[in-house]
C-alpha cells in the first residue's frame, strides 16, 4: 500500500516481505539487514520503487496489546521511528477498514509510539523519548565557512542548525541537498556523533516560516541523499527536543513546522515521566494498493542501485 504524508511517500509492506522471527524489534531489525537487504532493496530501489520512498515492514508485535509493529527501511538503510511513515501506516491500516479511529500503540525498533486516528482523518504521533545531546557544535565546512548546530535525538540522530545559504524552496533543493551533504561529510570526518559514537544520517535546517501561523519551515536530508518532502515527523521531534532545552518552547506549547513543500506538521510538548514526548500531528492520503513481482529472470529484481 502506497500513501503520502505531507508529500513524502511511505509503502506499506503488508504481506510477503522476510520472516524475521520472534523477539525484540531491535533484533528483528538486525536480521532484516543481515539476512535479507535484498529485500529492502528490491522494495525501494527503481524500478519498483525510488530513493524518496520509506518503507514499512509490518512485522507480528511483541505484545498482543498492540496494534501494529513496522521497521521502517529506506534507500540506504533502515531508521530508528519514522514520523511521516507511522502516520502513513496509521492512514494506511484505517483505509483498509484495520484501524478504527482512537488510540493505538505501535511498536518500533527504537521503542514505542503511540497514535491517535482522528475522526477527521488526521494522525497524531506521539514519539519516543526524545533529547538534544550537544548544543553548539561548530563544523567548517569548504565554501561555508563555520556552521553551528546542535544534536538531538528525535527517533534518528539530526544535526540541526538555523540559516541557510539561500531560500529554503523547492528551487533551490539542489544546492540545499548539496550545502547539507557536506555538513554531513564534516560531522562524519570530525567523528562528531549522537550518542554511543551513533552516526548522525539526518541534516536539519531551519529558516522563517512563509505563512504567519507556522513558527519555522525546514529543509531535510534524508540518510540516502533524498530530503524529505515532509516537514519531518523525527526531525520535528529533534527540534522541539532543542527548543525545549533552550527554554524556547513549554508543555503544552505547540509549534507548527512548514516542510519545503509547505506542508505543515503540528508538533506539541509532551512529558511523561520526566521525559520528552513530542506529539506530531498530520495526514497522510493513499495514493495505490498493488502486488510487487520478483521475476528470477530479471536482472534488476533487487533493484538498480550503485
Ligand atoms: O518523518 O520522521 C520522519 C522521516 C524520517 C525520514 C523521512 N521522514
């Protein structure tokens, strides 16, 4: 099952993917990568798929309590969360008659989430812990001069810093892609890292919203080179973790996020427990439904990739 939300895509994989056994979700994750990437890439790498799709494995959950439990994959590996994808999942699982609308837990490798399916439609997401691990951190990164961001951890690792050098639009994604990918390449060479030496894959930049209501508009790379058409349900996530850490944003309190495109995810402070976390709130529309072939003959039946 095919959806987007707020432009970025997600497929569902709803029957036929590996059997990745029993346990915890981490584990099953571990497996997947090293017992059967080929699907993965069979999935999202042309021609069936495109480097901009997320995959969704729906896997048996842990506890019978849950609703779901899904290992998100993309072109160049696979996340922790993806926040675009559950609420993708969410809309996916309530168009095929599978969700009702009200509370659902859903688990994924990096913990559990739980999501709300409103009348109207919408999603809500409610994530997993999330936290800013450093604060200024300087990189030099060639024909930019020193970019100051933070890391936070928001369901992946983000680095995530305000300004650009130009407009955060559609037109200029080339050189966002481009500005963004080498301050990658500079966190990767100066082994700077989220916690427990975790790369950080995702780049975040923010700049002033273009509609009043909302507080800021982004721009995100994504692992595989892709950004996100969305606003970025983690990145979301990363950010109200910094925002809070700065005393910028309160319980309660919400901020409204414009992805590239312009489409907006409503993200909310929550803490439970004396941990962080953010609620992101969205929707998603089911874009197909078919059956993916894989023809032994085929020289492309795991996908094109480099
Ligand atoms: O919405 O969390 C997200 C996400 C991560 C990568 C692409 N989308």
């Amino acid at each position: 099952m095919d959806s987007h939300t707020a432009g970025e895509p997600t497929r569902v994989v709803m029957s036929g993917g590996p059997d990745l056994g029993e346990g915890p979700l981490a584990e099953r994750l571990l497996r997947f990568r090293e017992l059967h990437d080929n699907f993965r890439r069979s999935v999202i790498h042309e021609p069936r798929g495109s480097g901009v799709v997320v995959g969704a494995l729906l896997v048996p959950p842990v506890r019978a309590s849950s609703s779901a439990a899904v290992i998100f994959f993309n072109n160049s590996g696979y996340l922790g969360m993806c926040g675009h994808g559950t609420i993708g999942l969410v809309a996916t699982l309530a168009h095929l008659g599978q969700l009702r609308p009200g509370r659902h837990t859903i688990e994924t490798p990096v913990g559990t989430v739980e999501a709300f399916l409103h009348s109207s439609g919408e999603v809500s997401v409610r994530n997993v812990p999330c936290w800013r691990s450093r604060t200024s951190v300087s990189v030099e990164v060639p024909d930019h001069g020193t970019v100051v961001g933070d890391v936070a951890w928001g369901g992946n690792w983000f680095f995530l810093s305000e300004g650009a050098p130009c407009e955060l639009s559609l037109a200029n994604v080339d050189a966002l892609t481009e500005y963004t990918k080498a301050i990658r390449a500079e966190l990767h060479w100066g082994r700077i890292t989220g916690s427990a030496g975790a790369p950080i894959d995702h780049i975040e930049i923010s700049g002033p919203p273009r509609r009043a209501e909302n507080q800021s508009r982004n721009f995100v790379l994504c692992p595989g080179g892709e950004y996100d058409r969305s606003p970025c349900g983690t990145g979301t996530s990363a950010k109200i973790a910094c925002l809070v850490a700065d005393g910028k944003l309160r319980e309660g309190q919400v901020w409204r996020q414009e992805g590239i495109l312009g489409t907006v995810f409503e993200g909310k402070v929550e803490s439970i427990d004396g941990e962080l976390r953010p609620r992101i709130r969205g929707s998603a529309y089911i874009t197909g439904e078919g059956d993916l072939l894989f023809d032994a003959r085929d020289p492309f039946v795991e996908g094109i990739a480099p």
